[in-house]
C-alpha cells in the first residue's frame, strides 16, 4: 500500500476514536506516533521524495561524533542537489563539497550556490583514477552511470526506467586527489550506481579519516561489473568500517534490490551509539 495512504488511514482512525470518546487522548496519541514510525522505518528512502536515509545518518552522527570538529561532508552523486540541501541546512558551520558530472544536473546545483554559501559544487565525478570516461544516461537521470547499463537485465521496471538513451564524456577524478590535506571528514555520502567501490578505491589514504559512510548497495545485475553489496561491506570492514543499518530503496516483488548502508569508523567514533 501507497504510503501516504497508509499514513492518512492511521490518522483517521485516531481522530475518529478521540472524537467518540473510544481511547484517552494521550494514548491514543502515543500509538499513532509509535505507528508512523514503523510504517517510515520499513519505507524505502527515496519515495515521495522521502530522504529519510540521509536524516537518519545525521542523526547518528550528531549521537556518536564530536560535532564540534571542523570535518566536512562530501556528497557524490549530489544530482540535482536534495541531499547537498538537507546537509547545508542541518550543518551551516560545516564546510559541504558535492561532486555531480552530468551538465545538466550541475547547472541546477549552480544555482544553490548564492542560497547555501557552506556549499561548494565540482562538476567531476568520482572513482578510483583521474582522467575522463563517458557516463551512462538513463531515461531516469539519477539512475545514470559511469558503468554499461545491462540491456538483458529482466526486470521490467529496470529496463523500462533505466534504459541507457545517451552518453556524456565526464572529468574524473579521486577523493585522495580532491581532499589530501583535509583532516577529517564527518560524512561521506556515495550514490553513484554502481561505480561506488571504485570510489572508495581512490580515496583509500582519506578513509581513516572519514567518521561515517552513507552509500547505496545493490542485489541485482543493472550495471555491468558492478560490485555486490557483499563487496562493499568487505572493503569497508577491512578498512575499519562496521555496518549500522541499512534502509530499503528498491523492494519489489518480495525481493530487496537496492538499500543505503550507513557505516561508522569504529576508530573514531566518540559518543555511545545506542
């Protein structure tokens, strides 16, 4: 079921049950809020324009980081810039760098920058060499990638959606490359379809000093040789990374595609994650 409707049939049932006087106020309150919020913890991150991911990841790290450090946030794959907002807004003492290649998406995030002056935009995208590669655009733009899209993948959402329909040659880039002289970075944030281990390959120097991951993980074949999400977790744990959780993206048909893994620097986190 749709999740708004789901959520407006919960809250009619309350008022009408204060309204007649059927439960007290203050418990019947007390459910409901209990209710929607196992409706959003099992709600996939990005629908509706939801980003409960990235609000979730925040609030981890402002419970288990010093927040007073001077560390910055980086947000691969920034598209059309919704994340890069939510992260400007919620930290305006933090310094916000967001990598997005495509032409099109970047003159969008260029006129952010006069509203978010914490912001800074590089129009590259990020992997493990410098140089250039074609991206891969997809009918849905935000599902493009620097990696072939599978033509014979069989879902039919996928290729309906996410069909390859042009190609853009893109600067590329590393993180080691990008940030060498930065101390630390609070949040790092990839969602680069598929291309992510290649990401975290090129910055292998600047990982001990990142606080927290955020990034997408996959359980299908969309994207030519991309990594499983077990390759992801492997890397990262042997880099000193333990998983936190995970939030679905993708669920159909009783089977989870795509989630966004948090992951915590057990070495440097400070406060009791609990």
């Amino acid at each position: 079921m749709n999740i708004l409707k789901r959520v407006v049939r919960k809250v009619k049932r309350v008022v009408i049950s204060i309204a007649i006087k059927i439960v007290p106020l203050e418990p019947a309150l007390q459910k409901f809020n209990k209710e929607i919020k196992d409706i959003l913890e099992a709600t996939p991150s990005r629908i509706m324009g939801n980003y409960y991911h990235i609000e979730k990841v925040i609030n981890i790290y402002n419970r288990s980081f010093d927040t007073s450090n001077k560390g910055i946030i980086v947000d691969i794959g920034a598209a059309s810039g919704a994340t890069l907002k939510i992260f400007a807004t919620q930290f305006p003492d933090k310094e916000i760098y967001g990598f997005e290649p495509i032409k099109s998406n970047f003159k969008i995030l260029e006129k952010l920058k006069d509203t978010y002056p914490n912001m800074h935009l590089v129009n590259k995208a990020v992997g493990d060499t410098c140089g250039e590669l074609d991206i891969h655009k997809s009918k849905l733009l935000d599902s493009s990638s620097l990696l072939p899209i599978n033509p014979s993948i069989n879902n039919a959402y996928f290729k309906e959606n996410i069909k390859h329909v042009d190609s853009e040659q893109v600067k590329l880039t590393t993180l080691d490359h990008e940030f060498e002289p930065i101390k630390n970075i609070s949040i790092l944030k990839i969602d680069v379809q598929g291309y992510e281990l290649k990401v975290l390959k090129g910055g292998e120097n600047l990982l001990q000093k990142v606080e927290l991951i955020i990034l997408e993980a996959q359980n299908h074949g969309l994207y030519e040789n991309a990594p499983m999400y077990f390759d992801l977790d492997i890397y990262l744990r042997e880099h000193g990374f333990t998983l936190h959780d995970i939030i679905p993206s993708i669920h159909q048909e009783g089977k989870l595609y795509e989630w966004d893994a948090i992951y915590i620097n057990r070495n440097l986190q400070t406060g009791i994650d609990d």
